[in-house]
C-alpha cells in the first residue's frame, strides 16, 4: 500500500533529482522509495548473517591507512576491462 509522504528539500536538489529521474525513465517517487529500501537493506545486515568462514577471516587484512582502496579497485577495474 502506498502512503503520501512530504518532504522538504531544497528546490536546485528536487529539480536535479527530477531531471536524474526522467532520464533513466523512472518517477522520482520511485527512486527514493529504491534508495530507502538499500538503506534499510544495509542496516538490517547484522554479523551474525555472516558464514562462520567470513567471520573467521574477518579482520585478518590490514590495508596500509596511504592507499586509497578505491582508487585502487578502480585502476584494477580499469585494467581488467578496458
């Protein structure tokens, strides 16, 4: 069941959001309702929900606090497939 909600958000953000929308041909209530859902997804991911196996490695790698890990995955990513 669908409820109304309002909001109150900047209007440069809300026009932005529209012009986001309309260009991957979805409603902008359809967006935020999708970015609620991943946040709440994310949240609800408890550590009990992991494999014993997961849990046992977790922790056991340590990345140097210089390396920006994303720029890492990135140029990897980049490697792999370009």
């Amino acid at each position: 069941m669908n409820t109304k909600l309002t909001l109150t958000i900047e209007h440069s953000v809300i026009e932005e959001a529209k012009k986001y929308a309309r260009k991957r041909e979805r409603s902008l209530s359809d967006l935020i309702e999708n970015y609620l859902k991943a946040l709440i997804r994310e949240t609800t991911i408890e550590k009990d929900e992991l494999t014993p196996t997961v849990k046992s490695l977790r922790g056991s790698f340590k990345l140097s606090e210089k390396i920006d890990y994303k720029n890492e995955l990135a140029d990897r990513l980049s490697e792999k497939y370009l």
